[in-house]
C-alpha cells in the first residue's frame, strides 16, 4: 500500500485548494473502502472468521474492495449480488470479474430478494448455504468502519476551514465529522438523491459542524451527464488527477461550482477528499460507449 495522507494543491487564484488521494492507498481496496474494512477486517480475524460475506451492485467499489481484501488478507469471499441477469455476465462487467478474479463466489439475487437482504430469514438461508461468515453490510458502513474513517484527518490537516468529501451511506462522513475539529466545517456532497441521508448521520456523528450540499447528485445514484463527465475530463487534463463518475467527480464539480458562485468566505482553506471508486471508470465507460455518449479518459 502506498503513503496515506497525501495531499496535492490544486493551483487556485483565491483560495487554498488542497486534494488528499486516498485513492492511491491501494488499487483495488481503494479510498474510503480501506478504511472502512481495516477495523472490521481486525474484528473478523480475531473471532477466527474464515469468510467474509457482502452486498453490492454490479459496479460496486465495495464488493471489490472485500473481494481483494480476502485475497490479500486470506479469507473466502462471498458477495452477494444485486441482479439475477449478472449470472451470466460476469466477463462483460471489469468489476464482477476482477472479485471473481480474486476469488470471490457471487450469489446473484433479484431485486426484489434484495431489498429482503436485512431479514434474519434472508441471513439464515445464507448461512446454510454458505456456513459461518463475518457479515459486512452493504457499503460496508458499520460502527468499525466509522472507526476507521475517524483516521482520515490527521493533525495536519487541522488548517483547513472546510473539508468536503463524496457521501454514499453517510458512514466516511461520519468518521470524518468525529475527527475534525469545532473550527471546521465539513461539507458532504450525497451522490445520490433522497433526504435520509442527514438522519443516518446523526446515528454516528458526534459532532454538528457539518452541512449536506445536495445539489450535485446529477439526477441520482450512478447517474452520470455529458456535463460531468466533461468536467472530469477536463480536471484530469488539467491537473493528472483522474475522478470516478459516481462519487469524487460529483463532489469535486460541485465544490468547483460553488467556488464560482462565491459560495466559499475569500482565503478558505479547503480540502477536498478523493475517496477512490477509480475501478468503476471502466464499467461506466462500457455503459456509455452503449449510449454513444462521451467516454472518461483514463490516461491523459
Ligand atoms: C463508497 C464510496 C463513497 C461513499 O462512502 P459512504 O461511506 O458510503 O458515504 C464515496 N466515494 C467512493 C469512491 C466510494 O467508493
């Protein structure tokens, strides 16, 4: 794994710009995924768990995420797999197969069985399917994981007047919130749309210094238009930092566009967290490519 807690600057005429790359802690257990496994994958060694079992979509940085953690750290893997027609399509989709690459096993569900994934009845047919696991819930958001997001900030990283970072299930912001300090403010962009996202916060957030910005989700989760993908073409270009579509690319837009609006008191110190999810670039292109819509480069 490379260095964490590397920030580049991003040259900007009135304001201290900053991007800490968690995205290269590692190429496959990527960002915000790291830190959340860390602790959990601590606790399921130490109950002599043998597999860890998840949940997840088609393009999820998450299932990839255990996936190449149970063959760096020696456990089986079992992701189950939002979408019955996936069982077939597993060579045409670069994230199912690179986990099935590291050995994860899938169980494809329907949609619907999906939804039913919380019941005790739901765990226990997949326990006698599968024996005893370590169960890491969707998204991998549990109290562990918020532990390790609390090791995102570090001391040097106390100057910053804002930090702003990508939201999913709510659980990085959360570890971020705790560790950042009162003078801060930390600014959350959910890459999807719906407003329960505030309440799933304060379940694990101990602090209040904290604000969703909820205009940039680009019409929900997984959403992309030309006008994102054009903006993460362009910032790649100009400062060799590639964003994915789904998270950082939202939330990096929408701190660029509220820069132009003003939005940011003058001389902020901000601080921008690249959370990863660059695996899921290849799989989205596919998609678009189908669309004939503009593809994101990879290399510049
Ligand atoms: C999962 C993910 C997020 C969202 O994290 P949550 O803890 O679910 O809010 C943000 N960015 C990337 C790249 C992710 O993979």
């Amino acid at each position: 794994m490379k260095s964490y807690n590397q920030k580049i600057q991003l040259e900007h005429p009135n304001y201290s710009l900053f991007i800490k790359r968690e995205d290269e802690i590692h190429p496959f257990i990527s960002g915000n995924k790291y830190r959340k496994l860390k602790y959990n994958i601590l606790r399921a060694k130490a109950e002599n768990k043998e597999t860890l079992l998840t949940f997840g979509g088609a393009f999820s940085n998450h299932i990839l995420a255990v996936a190449a953690v149970g063959k760096e750290f020696g456990f089986k893997t079992i992701g189950v797999i939002r979408g019955e027609e996936l069982c077939d399509k597993i060579a045409d989709n670069p994230t199912l197969h690179k986990a099935q690459d590291f050995g994860m096993i899938f169980e494809f569900v329907s949609r619907e069985n999906y939804n039913d994934k919380i019941k005790p009845e739901f765990i226990t047919r997949l326990e006698e399917k599968f024996g005893n696991f370590y169960l890491l819930p969707e998204g991998g958001t549990n109290e562990l994981a918020i532990q390790g997001c609390e090791e995102i900030l570090i001391n040097a990283d106390t100057e910053f007047d804002f930090v702003c970072c990508s939201v999913g299930t709510g659980g990085t912001i959360s570890g971020i919130i705790n560790c950042s300090k009162p003078s801060q403010q930390v600014l959350g962009f959910p890459a999807l749309k719906g407003d329960f996202l505030t309440e799933d916060i304060r379940k694990f957030a101990k602090n209040s210094n904290w604000k969703l910005i909820t205009d940039y989700h680009f019409g929900g989760y997984a959403k992309v238009t030309e006008e994102l993908i054009v903006f993460i073409n362009e910032f790649n270009q100009k400062y060799k930092i590639p964003l994915d579509p789904i998270y950082t690319g939202k939330m990096v837009f929408g701190v660029m566009d509220l820069i132009e609006k003003n939005w940011f008191p003058d001389n902020s110190k901000i601080l921008l967290l690249h959370t990863g999810g660059l695996q899921g670039i290849a799989g989205m292109n596919n998609l678009l490519k189908q669309k004939n819509q503009i593809e994101i480069n990879i290399n510049v």
